[in-house]
C-alpha cells in the first residue's frame, strides 16, 4: 500500500543541512528505503510503501531535530541512522504478535556525549540487554562485531551514571595469538596497555574524554588484565570479562567467584578466536545449566553491525565470487 507524507519545518537552514548538498542525504533516504523524496523551502514530501515512508518520516523528523540541537550531520550518519530505526521497526514488528511493543525509544540504553543514542539493533542484540537486566551473570558468545562488548560497556555506563552501581571493572586476558607480552617495552601495565585498547576505544565513544579521564583516575572505571583479579571480591560493581574464550577452567572460575553483593557480570567470548590450547567456557553451559541468576546468550552473523558501506563492499564481493565459482 503506497503513502504520502509532507513535511513541512519551520527553519530553511536547518532544512539545507538535512537535504545535504546537492540533495545527497535525501538520495541515501530513496537508495535505502525505495521511496520517493524530494524537498521544496522548508518542505520534505515522501511518497512509497507505507512502511518505507513511515521509517524515512521518523529519520528524517530525528535528523533535523538533532541538526537544530546543533549536532553536525554527515552522509555515514544518515545511513546508520536509517539502518537504526529499520531494525527498531523490525523488532516490534516481531513483538507485536506478543503484545509487548514498547514507545519509541524502544530498547534505547543511553545517549552519548555527543548526542547519539545507543540501542539493541536486532531481536538478538535486545535478548542479550534484557538478559543482563535480569541476570547476575551474563554469559554472551557470538562473532566479531555482533556487540558483545559495546552493548555490555554501554550497560555498564547506564548502571553507573543511574547509581545501580558505584564501580565499573573491565577485564581482558593479556592473550593474542602468537604474541607474548615479555617482549613489550615498559612494565605490567605498559605490556598489557595495547590488549585493553578494545575496551578504551568503546569508552571514548560513550564518554567525554575529560570525564572518562576523571572517572579513571577515581578508580571508578578500572580496567586491568585478569590476574589482578585474584583475591578481590567486588560489591557494586559492574564486571565485564572480554574475551572471555582465552580464559582458562581455572581462570574461569577465579573470575566468577570475585563477584560480590550488588554486582553484576559479563563474560563476552567468541569461540572461532581461541588462541589458547583449552577454553575453560568448553561445556560451561551445561555446567552452568539450571543456576539460578545465570544465562547464557548467544549472537550470529545475523547480529554484525557494519558500517552500510562495507555491507555493500561484501555484498559486492559474494556476487563476484559466486560468478567466478
């Protein structure tokens, strides 16, 4: 069923920005959603699938709202704002046979410093959110680039910033394949600075660097490699262990056990990257079976967040391969 939509805003420079220049950003609109867009002064018409139309009117109306809060606006961010509200719609789509669709903030965990807002953006990604709502202890398994770690620390600053917590711990073992720390410059925590990167690079995207800083230098955010968990046991806190398939049984188990009153834990793995002869999470699940406050939640492929052009680069490539097979 086809739909019409005119909008009409009330600031023509805004409405400048939100086209793009020579109409750019609107162009990315139509190639995503297969409608028709135009704009006349201050007016957007949108004409296509009703649904199509519905998602384009709700990017377009949350774009200029940012534009006029004075956030800048490039094609990337139109792109992955499109793709953010096609999976919302998608999973209440699919929750609305259960009578369980939420507002239009559906799933959204936080809001960055720099005004973006972070949420669960397929039905798996938001299982894996409510679990840790709901669960002591979180176990998530699933590839690279499917959230594990980003929807965790965003969980982890949300507890945080709400008081839910007082402390934010981030743990990784000091494990890459064929490398060994000894031969790093500097001291323990020069050596093992490089393998912690992954977790800093996801706090300076949710956080202001000045505040992030002060957080750390409080002691309030604290990352450190896995043996300096030893013989700690941390109340209020938010635990997340990455990497978590590089864990040793023996590690696994000192991990869990350093869990205190009021805390909550999340063990990230994905299991086609063990670079150690032996994971402890083999057969954790079945060990685990039944414990109460504990789950366990596993992401696919289906769950990778890419930047738009790099799905288009793939999809590309596969056409090509498929060809030449």
């Amino acid at each position: 069923m086809e739909k019409f939509v005119e909008l009409d805003f009330e600031d023509i420079n805004s409405c400048k920005i939100l086209t793009g220049e020579l109409g750019e950003n609107l162009k990315s609109i139509s190639r995503m959603l297969g409608v028709s867009i135009s704009s006349r002064g201050t007016k957007i018409f949108i004409k296509g699938d009703a649904q199509a139309v519905s998602i384009a009117e709700r990017t377009v109306k949350d774009l200029y709202r940012e534009i006029r809060e004075g956030l800048a606006l490039s094609r990337s961010d139109v792109e992955e704002r499109i793709s953010e509200i096609k999976r919302i719609s998608e999973i209440k789509k699919a929750e609305s046979g259960n009578g369980t669709v939420e507002d239009k903030n559906l799933g959204v965990i936080l809001t960055t410093y720099r005004g973006k807002k972070i949420c669960p953006k397929t039905q798996n990604q938001l299982d894996y959110v409510r679990s840790i709502e709901n669960n002591d202890v979180v176990f998530v398994i699933g590839p690279a680039g499917s959230g594990k770690t980003y929807l965790a620390v965003s969980m982890a600053i949300k507890y945080l910033k709400s008081g839910r917590v007082t402390k934010v711990v981030l743990t990784r073992p000091a494990i890459e394949a064929g490398e060994k720390i000894g031969y790093l410059p500097g001291g323990i925590l020069e050596k093992v600075d490089p393998f912690m990167r992954p977790i800093y690079d996801c706090l300076y995207d949710i956080l202001d660097y000045r505040e992030m800083v002060k957080l750390m230098e409080k002691g309030t955010i604290e990352i450190i490699p896995i043996a300096f968990m030893r013989g700690r046991t941390l109340n209020d806190s938010f635990i997340i262990v990455d990497e978590a398939q590089n864990l040793t049984y023996e590690q696994v188990k000192m991990v869990l056990t350093r869990i205190g009153i009021g805390s909550k834990m999340v063990l990230t793995a994905d299991i086609t990257q063990i670079d150690i002869l032996k994971s402890g999470l083999a057969e954790l699940d079945q060990i685990l079976k039944g414990v109460e406050g504990v789950d366990f939640v596993h992401l696919t492929k289906e769950d990778i967040v890419r930047h738009p052009v790099v799905s288009r680069i793939i999809n590309a490539l596969e056409i090509f391969e498929k060809k030449r097979k």
